[in-house]
C-alpha cells in the first residue's frame, strides 16, 4: 500500500483546505455562511432569517424610529412582535421622534420597546450643562447613544439595523450579516440591498406612519441640535451634523473605529 503521507482520515481535499479554515475567525465563518445561505433571499426572508435560524444566534433589534425606521419595525413584528426593540433615548431627540416611537410601537403591537438613557450620574460627571455636543459631537454621541447601547446589548450576540447601502459611501459594501469587529457581535441589516423606492413602496404598501418631520424637509432624523432641513438634490444624510466631517453617531464601528464620511469599508 503506498504511503502518501497522509493519516488514513485525511484526504488530499481536506489537508489542503483545513489550514485556512483552522485561521478563520469563528464568528466571521459564521456571518459568511449566513451571508451564502440567504444571499439571493428578500429583505423579509432575511428578517425571518435573523429571528428564526439558530446560527444568527439571540438578536436585538436596535431603532431610532426616525424617517425609515417603521419599515423594519413593521417586517419584525410580522415575525415577531416580541422581538426586543431598543430604543436610545438621548434626552435631545425632537419632540415629534417621542411621539412618533409611542405611536409606532402602539400600532405594531410591538410588546418588548426598551427604551434606554444614559445614567444621571454619567450626564452630570461628563455633561452637567447639557452643552456637550456644543464642542465635542463625538463625546456627546458616545456619553447619549453608543455607551447606553452597547451597555444594553449585553447578553445578545447581535443585533438588527435599518442601515442600508445608499445612504453613505461608508455603507456601499453592505451585506445582509456583517462582524462587528469592535464589539464581536452579529450586526444584521435586512434592509442593506433596498434602494429609496423601494422603502416608499413598502411603507405606501403597508400603510404605515410616517415620521412626522419627514414632511417639513428632514429625510434623516437624529438629535434636535445636531440635524437640520435638506434642501432638494442634497444627500439625505446632510442634515445630520452638518457641517462636520461626520456622518455616523458612532454606534456603528469598522475595525474598532468610528466610521467618518468619506471613509472606506
């Protein structure tokens, strides 16, 4: 019998392949083998997916209930309606954003809204004047939002997000699974394919609630003095922190990093 080097339970197939499979990062041969499964599936077979296939693991659904963000409130809840939705209260959002979170969840029957605020004592230690975002956009944005969230995030091995591939440059590569290397989760964006017609026909489909300020020139809504009115042929994403070169808040990183306009994923 000829010898090949090889033990008796190794072809020439598998020693050729178990080297690069060993290096791989386990979450990230996971998120690749989600990212093949539902490659070619809907944005709802998607959401289906992330609730339902055990490899996602146990998901949150992260929400701003801003311009877009009933589309994928809505494709939840027709899953399922107790699906964990986090809501980041930052303490400077538009009255309208309060009210329009209360309505939302009220006619999705959405029953597990968690709403989430910095501590008292954190804003009295690092913003005792409320004037933080002031000078400083991006301490204000981790002190109200990223802090808090990823606090509240926990115990779940990912999360759901609206992002989608259109809005930014820094989000052209999107996929239906991403890592999220800062932080070792599983970021979902059922979403990431869809272009802006396809969000308006959802949501004139559905009959679903628009966000009242969508109507007075504000396609992207974040905290009240950090996003102002886009004129007609801007970027929708001008309003926010208009200005600066800034274009994310912060609660979504690449390689530990904060992403900036104008950067490369």
């Amino acid at each position: 019998m000829q010898h090949n080097g090889l033990s008796p339970l190794t072809s020439p197939l598998t020693s050729a392949i178990a080297p690069t499979s060993e290096r791989k990062d386990p979450l990230q041969a996971k998120v690749d083998v989600l990212n093949a499964r539902y490659r070619h599936h809907s944005a709802t077979a998607v959401m289906e997916a992330a609730l339902k296939d055990p490899q996602a693991g146990k998901l949150a659904l992260v929400s701003s209930f801003g311009a877009e963000s009933v589309v994928l409130l809505h494709m939840a809840a027709v899953v399922d309606r107790s699906i964990p939705v986090i809501f980041v209260d930052t303490e400077m959002l538009f009255t309208e954003t309060l009210v329009y979170q209360q309505e939302v969840a009220e006619r999705l029957h959405l029953d597990n809204v968690q709403i989430i605020r910095a501590s008292e004592a954190t804003l009295a230690a690092e913003d005792p004047d409320g004037t933080l975002h002031q000078f400083d956009t991006d301490a204000c944005c981790s002190l109200r939002k990223t802090r808090p969230l990823q606090k509240a995030l926990r115990g779940y091995d990912g999360w759901i997000t609206g992002r989608k591939r259109f809005q930014s440059g820094t989000r052209a590569a999107l996929d239906f699974f991403e890592v999220e290397d800062f932080t070792g989760r599983i970021k979902v964006n059922p979403l990431a394919h869809w272009a802006p017609e396809d969000v308006r026909a959802y949501m004139e489909e559905n009959r679903l609630p628009r966000h009242p300020l969508v109507a007075q020139g504000y396609p992207s809504i974040g905290c009240a003095p950090c996003t102002s009115k886009v004129a007609e042929g801007e970027d929708p994403r001008s309003g926010r922190w208009r200005g600066q070169e800034k274009d994310e808040c912060g609660i979504h990183f690449v390689d530990g990093k904060m992403v900036r306009a104008g950067e490369k994923v």
